[in-house]
C-alpha cells in the first residue's frame, strides 16, 4: 500500500538531506527566503521540544491535539504526507524538509523516499561535504565537557586534536551514506558544500532551475555568517593523521574538498 496520494500533488515536494555540518542549514535557510516556497528544519529531530518548535513555527499552536511528530501517534509517512507536504499554508509552490543522513536511517525513509519519488513531482537535493570536514565541526561544536579530545595547550578554542580511529569511522559512514542516498531516488541534485560557498548566488540559480522556481535574490545569505576558515588551521595533530589513517581516509584528508 503507497504511503502517498494517488492524486498528483499541487505543490513540489521536496527532501534537503546531509550530514551534520554538511552545509545543508544553509540551503534550508536560503530556499526557506524564497517568497513562493518553504523548507521546514529538522522536523523528525529526536528531541520532541524542538519538533514542535520548529512544528509550530509554522504551522502555529497545535492547541489541546498535539500536531507535530510523536512516534506514538502517527508514522513518519503519515506526518509528512497530511501535515506537511500536504499543508502549504501560505499557498507556496515548493515545499521542503530537511533531514540529517541520521534522521533519514533512524527512520528508515528509503522506501518511502522512492515511492513518492516515483509519484512525480517529488525531488532530492543531496547536501555533501567532505566528511573530514564535517567531522571537525562536529567535534569543535560539541559542548566542551563532552568533548572526548581538548584542545591543544595554548592553542585557540577552534584548534582540536582529532582521534584517528574517530574520524575513520565517521568518514567510511558518512561516504556509505551518501551513498545510499544518491540511488534512492533518480529526480535528485547533488549540491556539493565547497561549490555552494565559492558560489553562493550561481549555486542557488542552479537550484532554481532545477526545481523549476523563479530565483529570487532574497535567497543570497550574507556571507559574513559562512565559516570559510580552512579545515587544516583547525586540526592540531595534522602530522599524526597523515601517518595514521587509512588510504580511503587519507584521501579526504588531501582532497581539495576539504574545506
């Protein structure tokens, strides 16, 4: 039995999914500025305070009946199919979600993903960075008395020591992932993170056209908020990685990418 309406929908539906820190916070920000369409955040985010922050933010007060995600009332399917996709309630064209490559497991979104894609009028835009670097941000922004490596003596708050093994295991999870991602549906773009920020404003074009959506300059952020400092001044033990990773690791580590 499909998970999605039969009749063709109304509005372009949309997924906007990456890694932590894989620069898909900027897309959602920059296609949510568009006059004629909407990209919710992390509406399936584990915890529930902010599903229904984010939930009502837009949608408004749920009042007594609660709207927003809980897993106990109601399927993932269900909630984005009749309470989001379905509920453009400022009548824009194109209306989104974004999701982390976590949220999009953890909810096993892969079927789901392809029956609405096969439906029409659905699409994927696929947020990469390279992983090395989204595991740096991962790290340099968890709250400091859970950080498992400190940072060097002496050296800035936004320099870290990274864990080999750490960081192997994230990058081989990370690239199956995106993977995984890239064949679940055919209607996809692949928006790659160091193309966006060198290119912010011709990226975005590219994207419009993509979803067929007139481009609209509102949808420029201000650079000023992009972190452009480069990956390799913010890890501390340099040297050590490049003696100790795994070839398939190393290579993201010298990829032009990282950044």
């Amino acid at each position: 039995m499909a998970w999605y309406s039969e009749d063709q929908p109304e509005v372009l539906n949309f997924i906007v999914v990456g890694n932590h820190y894989s620069g898909h916070d900027l897309l959602r920000s920059s296609l949510s500025a568009h006059p004629s369409m909407v990209c919710h955040g992390n509406l399936l985010h584990c915890d529930e305070e902010t599903r229904r922050t984010l939930h009502e933010d837009y949608f408004g007060d749920s009042g007594k009946v609660p709207s927003w995600y809980l897993p106990k009332l109601i399927s993932v399917e269900h909630y984005l199919n009749n309470k989001v996709f379905d509920n453009n309630v400022n009548d824009e064209k194109a209306v989104g979600v974004q999701l982390s490559y976590a949220n999009f497991i953890k909810n096993d979104l892969w079927d789901y993903a392809d029956q609405k894609c096969r439906s029409g009028d659905f699409c994927i835009l696929h947020m990469t960075r390279n992983p090395v670097a989204c595991f740096v941000d991962v790290e340099q922004n968890r709250p400091k008395k859970s950080r498992k490596n400190t940072p060097l003596q002496f050296a800035p708050s936004w320099v870290s020591e990274i864990d080999p093994h750490e960081l192997t295991t994230f990058v081989r999870e990370h690239l199956a992932n995106e993977i995984k991602i890239n064949r679940v549906c055919g209607d996809r773009a692949v928006i790659s993170y160091h193309e966006l920020i060198r290119d912010l404003k011709g990226s975005l074009k590219q994207i419009f056209d993509f979803l067929e959506v007139p481009y609209s300059p509102a949808c420029v952020p201000n650079s000023k908020q992009i972190d452009m400092r480069d990956i390799r001044s913010r890890i501390g033990n340099w040297q050590q990685l490049l003696d100790e990773l795994p070839l398939d690791v190393l290579d993201m580590l010298e990829s032009p990418t990282l950044f």
